[in-house]
C-alpha cells in the first residue's frame, strides 16, 4: 500500500507518527512549501498520480490539500483538523470533473483555535458531495497539534473500514 502524507503548513510528518503509518505500507511524506506554490495541489497530482497512492492523509494545510488531491487521484482520505473553511496561504484549487464516491475520515478538535471544528463542519455539510462515505470524528480534548496517541488511534479506526 502506498500512502501520501500531506503535512501542515510548518509541520513536517514526525519519526513516530511515521513508524505508525509504516506499518500499513509505503509512506511518501514530502515537504512542502504552501506559501511559495499557490498550484500545490496540481503539483502534487503531477508528481503522484502515477505511483499508485492508496490513500491521502493530511493535517491541517495538509488535510486541505489532500481532501481535493484525493478527488483527483480517486482515493480516500483522512484528514485531520482539515484547513477547509479557512487557509493562511492561497491555493488555487484544480477543475475537478469527476465525482468520485470514496470514504473522507474527518478528525476535528474541538479545543482547535486555529481551525474550528464547527467551521469545518458547516464546510462538510455544505460542500462535500453525500455520495461519499463521510465519517467524521469529534475529539472533545484534541486542540491543533495531534498527538501520536490520537494519530495511531485514528489511523488504526481509518485501516479497518
């Protein structure tokens, strides 16, 4: 299995939550300058679309890159604390054309100052399409940074289904 890690604006993917996802495969985990590509997604599209990623998990800038990336590569997401409603950097977001029914994981914080939990769930149930399979987790005592206990905990849940 192959799984891209998109990281946060100025968080790059740690040794343990690394180790984590090792265990169900192949982890490509670029770094990535938001502010300096306002075309990242179709950066990243050009560069993966054909290593065969199975799966598109992303934290906070990165959750909001993976969540169009994973429309355009066709394949599901966990999104972690996603900068959907809101972003610090512009990013131009690519002509999508095809629906495609896939599962999104969405992890909120409801202690998240940077990015509220109810300000992305007016985003999901405005915007993202009911065909998919849409799970969203609402962790009472999570704020932005995830722990590695939260992140393994979730990663386990999102390999299950």
């Amino acid at each position: 299995m192959n799984i891209l890690f998109l990281h946060g604006l100025e968080s790059p993917l740690t040794t343990d939550k690394k180790n984590i996802l090792q265990k169900y495969g192949n982890v490509f985990a670029p770094a990535l300058d938001y502010k300096s590509n306002p075309d990242m997604i179709q950066t990243l599209f050009d560069e993966y679309h054909k290593k065969n990623i199975d799966v598109i998990i992303g934290s906070s800038m990165g959750g909001f890159t993976g969540f169009y990336l994973s429309k355009l590569l066709k394949v599901p997401a966990l999104l972690f604390n996603p900068a959907l409603p809101y972003h610090a950097t512009e990013q131009n977001i690519p002509n999508i054309d095809v629906v495609h029914h896939h599962l999104i994981q969405f992890v909120l914080g409801i202690q998240d100052d940077t990015i509220k939990a109810e300000d992305n769930l007016k985003y999901i149930l405005n915007f993202v399409p009911r065909e998919n399979d849409i799970r969203i987790h609402l962790l009472k005592d999570l704020a932005h940074r995830i722990p590695a206990t939260v992140f393994e905990a979730e990663v386990n849940l999102f390999f299950k289904c």
